[in-house]
C-alpha cells in the first residue's frame, strides 16, 4: 500500500458515487440503517433471510453489485501476485477451490456465481482470502447511552477496517440477518462475502483484525514457533481445499446460531484451542470486552470492563524499541505467505497509541457513543486506507448498528466530524 499525497483542506462530504444507483435507490424498495448517530456517508443496506434457500440468499446483493463483483478478477490477481508461483496457483484454483467447508456457505456462494456470471473459483477465492488481508482497529469501551432508549451504561465495539485494494470500497455494504422475519443480527461487510469480519447480535459482537504470520511464528505462544508455522500452513491449504472451516465462517456461526449467544468467559476458555490461522478476534458483550491474539491452537486473552483496544500487532510487542519493531516489519516485507502488509504493521503501534490516548484523556462518565465516534475517525486511526468505520452496541435487540461511515473515497485527515 504506498503512501498517498494528503490533501490538508477541509474535504467536503461527498455522495456515495461510488455506490451503483440500484444500491442507492434498493432492490426491494429504499431500506434505511436508522443509526443512532448521522453518518457522512452510510452503505446500502440489504436483508440476506436466512429462511430463504442458501442460493437465492444474496441476489438483490448480486443484482445491484454485478458489475462490482466482477472486480474480483481484479483483486484475485492482486493477491496471487503476492506468491511466488501466481500462474500455478491460478490453474490448480479452477479445479480444486470450488467448495467451503460449510455445505450452507458453498450453496451461498454458488448462487452467488450463478447470478453474477462471476467463475465459482473466483468467488470461493475472494470469500477464503480476504480474512487474510485486512488491517484494523477494533476494541470496546464503556459509555453512557448504550441500549434500547441510549440511556444505559454499557459497553459499545468500535471497529475500523482498512484495506489497500481500492475496488473493495465501492462494494461496502451493510446487511440484516432476518429469520422467520425477524432481524437478528447485523453485519458491515463487502457485497459478494459470506463470512463474517465484523457482526453484532444482542449479547455478542464481533469483529476480526489481520495479524501477521511472522508475528504468530516469531512471537506466538505455545507450542513452539516451527511446530505452530507447519500447522498453520496445513490449515490454510485446508482452507483453501475446502475440508476446514475459516474462522470468518465460525464467526458467522457465532453471529447467526439460533442458540443464545456464548458468555465472553466460554469464548476465552474454548476458542483459542480451535485450529485457526493467525489473527486478532475482539468480542463485546454489554458489559465486558475480550481480545484474543490467535495463533493456531492458543492464544494470549485479554478482558476488561472499561476500555480494550488491538490494531495489528501484539500487545508484548509495545515494549520493543523502534529498530527491533522495524526488523519485524521488514521480515513481513520480505515473507513468503499471506501476510505483506507491512504497510499496516508499520502504523499499527501509532493507530493503538492515539486510541489509547483519546480514552486517557477522557472522563469515564462523559464518554458517549459520540465520543467513540469522533475517536475513530481521528488520524492516524482511521487514515488513507480505511473502508469503513462503526460503532456497533450488543445489548440492542438484533445488535445495534449505532454509527457506520462508509470511505467511498480515500479518508482525508483533518477536520471531517459531522457534528
């Protein structure tokens, strides 16, 4: 992701005109976010029901962001571009990426391929890869008007994703999850995609941020580095056959079960012995956080009842010096695997410390959704690579979306609140 030139005028709000006119004006009839908070520039949101059969779940999605998906051509190239053998792994992907572990999510994207035109390979592809690319900020904080009526204390998850593939911005979309019509779950997510990167129901919200593989093998927790690396390896090529699930698609499942949501406390004790490839998973309940530092079988666990906050690298990391922090990152520059965003590792340090010090220097008691949302659009926290931006509250019914910012273009720095 190079570096972009910044404008430092004030920017003006700007339409959504990356956004195709029959996502502006809605396939079924206008649906509205109803947020909370005003927003510069909210998604389209569509209802994916969950009663309906697994192939017909995403065609208003499919019908509106057609010619969008298509750019997965694109972004696929991108990503094979990064291996050392793109013209192999190209061939074999037409034969062998043709399936999810999850019977229920390859019918999704199937139906997905049928009404696009979108090769089933490309789209199996874009739904296993994109987990694996992201950089964010996530993290919960307690504040005062959370709930139903916005007048409860209780804990809300902030959430910025950023990205350096530039098509991905015009396919932001938020969705509902209706069942037997009703909503019961809401995502911020990216037309085409049947994981789960960043969700909320009430009790439970989730959000999944990039860690890199050399960070899980330089500095990952038991069992020992080469053992870990081997393992994580076999996983992806797992993944990538279709025997095992990603951890985006057990997150959905966490998002969309019918069963009552897990406490944070089952979350911390079951999940970081599933086998999973490296990342940083952020779960809010309404009154606690838990940040977990995934590598395959383990993680370190992190709570609070107050403020939690993880970006893209791990918290022991905080302690290196500026040049033994720059050796990590140029060991990302030059690995070998799914983890090249030095870019992002570069800045992570930077994102978590001004977040860090925003909720510093703020009274607990005042701190208000509001307050979050100023926080998360402050730079570098949100900055030339973010996608989108949220604040999402698991004690409203359905999950609340309380404020979702959509960065159809490139996040200016200065002076863009809407107050």
């Amino acid at each position: 992701m190079p570096p972009r030139t910044r404008n430092k005028s004030r920017p003006t709000p700007r339409p959504q005109s990356g956004v195709p006119q029959e996502a502006q004006e809605g396939i079924d009839g206008p649906l509205s976010l109803n947020c909370r908070l005003a927003s510069l520039a909210e998604p389209p949101l569509f209802q994916i029901n969950l009663s309906a059969p697994p192939r017909s779940r995403h065609r208003a999605i499919c019908l509106a962001y057609s010619r969008q998906i298509h750019e997965f051509v694109k972004v696929y190239d991108e990503i094979l571009a990064l291996t050392p053998f793109p013209r192999v792994l190209k061939a074999l992907a037409k034969h062998l990426m043709n399936k999810v572990h999850s019977k229920e999510e390859t019918e999704e994207m199937e139906g997905i391929s049928e009404i696009t035109g979108v090769p089933l390979h490309l789209v199996v592809a874009f739904n296993t890869f994109l987990d694996l690319f992201s950089g964010c900020i996530s993290g919960g904080v307690k504040v005062k008007d959370a709930g139903e009526d916005a007048k409860s204390t209780g804990i809300v998850h902030f959430r910025n994703l950023d990205w350096g593939m530039e098509a991905l911005r015009k396919m932001m979309i938020s969705v509902e999850f209706v069942r037997n019509g009703v909503v019961v779950a809401r995502a911020v997510t990216y037309a085409g995609y049947v994981g789960v990167l960043t969700g909320v129901r009430r009790g439970l919200s989730i959000s999944l941020n990039y860690r890199s593989s050399v960070i899980a093998a330089s500095h990952g927790n038991s069992p020992p580095p080469k053992f870990t690396k081997f393992h994580t390896k076999l996983h992806q090529m797992g993944l990538i056959l279709g025997f095992r699930p990603s951890i985006s698609s057990y997150l959905r499942h966490l998002l969309l079960s019918p069963d009552p949501p897990p406490s944070l406390t089952s979350l911390a004790e079951t999940l970081p012995s599933r086998p999973s490839s490296p990342c940083y998973l952020t779960f809010c309940s309404p009154e606690g956080v838990l940040v977990l530092e995934k590598d395959f079988t383990t993680a370190v666990v992190q709570t609070s009842d107050q403020f939690l906050t993880v970006t893209n690298h791990d918290r022991m990391m905080e302690a290196m010096g500026n040049e033994t922090f720059k050796q990590f990152i140029e060991q990302e520059r030059k690995a070998i695997d799914v983890g090249l965003l030095h870019d992002v590792l570069e800045d992570s340090r930077d994102r978590k410390e001004r977040m860090t010090e925003l909720f510093k220097a703020a009274r607990p008691a005042t701190i208000t959704s509001r307050t979050v949302r100023d926080w998360i659009e402050a730079y570098p926290i949100a900055n030339e690579c973010t996608h989108f931006s949220c604040i999402m509250d698991p004690s409203v019914e359905g999950g609340g979306l309380v404020w979702v910012r959509a960065y159809i273009e490139p996040h200016e720095p200065e002076g863009d609140f809407l107050r």
